[in-house]
C-alpha cells in the first residue's frame, strides 16, 4: 500500500524557516515525480515545488527564491526547505506522487502556520 505520511508543520513565526518531510512507503521517490503542494483556508490546492524523475526542478512563484525542494533517495524523502515565511505560506501542505503509468497518491498534509 502506498503511503506518503508528511512531517514537520508547525507554528513559525514571520520572517522564519521550516523544513518539511514527506517519507515514501510503497513507492520509489526514484521513479515517481514529487512534489508538494498547500491549500490554505478557503482557496484552492496550489502548486508549491515539483522534483521530476530526471532531476528538474519548478517552482510556483509565490515560493521562488525562499524555499527549495531536495529528494533523498536512500530515505526515499523529499523534504521542502522553506526560508523567508510569511502570512501567504499558511497552509496545509501536501506531499504528492505521481506516475505516468499509475494514480497520484497524496499524503494527509501537515499544517504550517506562520505567525505574524
């Protein structure tokens, strides 16, 4: 069964960091494109950093510039490095896999609130 179980939300207060995991269980990271992506309250699931197979990396531009996205493969993790917080990150973010020959799975999300 697939399982990608996200960790590391928390309070943090304006202007500061937060590192966020996403621990793989029946699935390669390796083989999966990966991504995270948050819903804050009232508004729509957005965008925040993709890892494809092949390395390349995107970001939406809310996020450029403050956080950066990093694949662990021997951890089968992805982690989300987020710098520079502001009022706009709070959110629930989730981890996403994705296979072109199968289903996306998601994790249950972990909240981030940034206290401003």
């Amino acid at each position: 069964q697939v399982q990608l179980v996200e960790s590391g939300g928390g309070l943090v207060q304006a202007g500061g960091s937060m590192r966020l995991s996403c621990a793989a269980s029946g699935i390669s990271v390796a083989i999966y494109n990966m991504g995270w992506y948050r819903q804050a309250p009232g508004k729509q699931r957005e965008l925040v950093a993709t890892v494809l197979v092949g390395g390349r990396i995107n970001y939406g531009d809310s996020v450029k510039g403050r956080f950066t996205i990093s694949r662990d493969t021997d951890k089968n993790t992805i982690y989300l490095q987020m710098n520079s917080l502001n009022d706009v990150d709070t959110a629930v973010y989730y981890c996403n896999a994705q296979s072109p020959y199968a289903s996306s799975y998601w994790g249950q999300g972990t909240r981030v609130t940034v206290a401003s």
